[in-house]
C-alpha cells in the first residue's frame, strides 16, 4: 500500500515537471554554396555575402536529422553558431533565414545555390558590434516546429544575404568541435513523460 502512495506522490510532482526536455543536436550537412557552384562541403568555414562590388554572393546551408523527434512540440529552437569574422570595413550583414525545399547533402553537392521558399522564418544582423568573434544566436522555433509538425519536408536551412550585405563568417561541424554549430531544441512531447514514468516504475514494482 504504501509503496502505492509513494508511486502516486511521484507522479503528482513528476508530471508537471517533466512537460519538457532539452536536447542538442549537431548538423548532418553545412556548407555554403556560390552562384557559379563548386563544393565547399569539407570546408570548416561558412560564408554569407551578397555585395557587388566585390562579388561575393555566398549563401549558408544546415541540416539536421530530426526523425527522432517528429511530432514533438517544439517550445523553444535555438541555432548557435560561432562567427569569428564580419567585414572589418563595418556594416551590418542583414540575414534572411529561408527552408531550402530540395534534397541535397555536402558530400556532392557542387551546383548553385539550393532552392529555397519564399517564407522568411527569421531575419538576423551580424556585425562586429559586440566583437568580432562571438557565438551568434539565432530563434528558428517555428521553422523546427513547422518541420516536426507539419508535411514541410526537412532539407535543412538557407542563409541568405539581403543585397548591400557584406561577409559573416561562421566556422562549419569540419572545424574544432567546440566550435561546432548546433541547434538546442526544447521539446513537450511523449519522449520526456515515458522516460520519467518508466524510471519510476521500475523502482518501485
């Protein structure tokens, strides 16, 4: 009996509690491509630039495997990635964060930009404000919620320069692992209730 009570005391304060976890997940894919194509998918930089005078339109592509996670209430998706360079001429590269809508991985990947939508999930500045190397991060919640929640197929996020845009240099999963990009996603979903009711129970079968 008692160990029925204790079960039921358990459970009362676990399941509030217990209405959301946090994971982090590192890409499966990143590079960034150019007009004029070629594979950087090995590189361990990413670039984003879209500035005529010097001719540099580079767009950034990450992509995560979320399969494990379909269906889960994304509350909160939080991409960090490390920039150590922005033109050091100043200025502002005014970012439009868009879901690439084709299949691609950075292994072979070496044609042009990859296709995009026309939704702008997010928008971002990146300068040497704060510094000119610092962890950038970057709110896509509804984008990774859109994906685990709806038919939109995952192929990953685009970054694309607004024009006028001058470089923002992030380091790719190639470079140093502690500098790697990586998403922390916090989800309310099925996977946290099981774990937490299975470890109760087995304590006290």
């Amino acid at each position: 009996m008692w160990r029925k009570l204790i079960l039921l005391g358990l459970l009362c304060l676990v399941i509030p509690s217990a209405a959301t976890y946090e994971v982090t997940l590192y890409p499966t894919d990143d590079t960034y491509t150019e007009p004029g194509g070629g594979n950087h998918g090995a590189d361990p930089q990413l670039w984003v630039a879209n500035y005529s005078p010097s001719g540099h339109f580079e767009r950034t592509n990450v992509r995560f495997d979320l399969n494990e996670y379909d269906g889960e209430a994304v509350v909160s998706a939080i991409v960090h990635m490390y920039r150590f360079f922005s033109c050091p001429s100043g200025g502002v590269c005014m970012v439009d964060f868009y879901d690439i809508t084709q299949d691609w991985d950075e292994d072979t990947w070496g044609g042009g930009h990859l296709d995009h939508s026309d939704t702008v999930w997010h928008t971002q500045g990146f300068s040497t404000a704060g510094g000119d190397q610092s962890w950038e991060e970057i709110d896509l919640t509804d984008l990774f919620d859109a994906w685990l929640n709806t038919d939109m197929s995952d192929y990953g996020f685009v970054m694309h320069a607004r024009s006028g845009s001058k470089f923002a240099k992030f380091y790719s999963k190639e470079y140093q692992e502690a500098y790697r990009p990586h998403v922390v996603l916090t989800l309310s979903g099925s996977n946290v209730e099981e774990t937490s009711f299975g470890w109760i129970k087995a304590r006290f079968r």
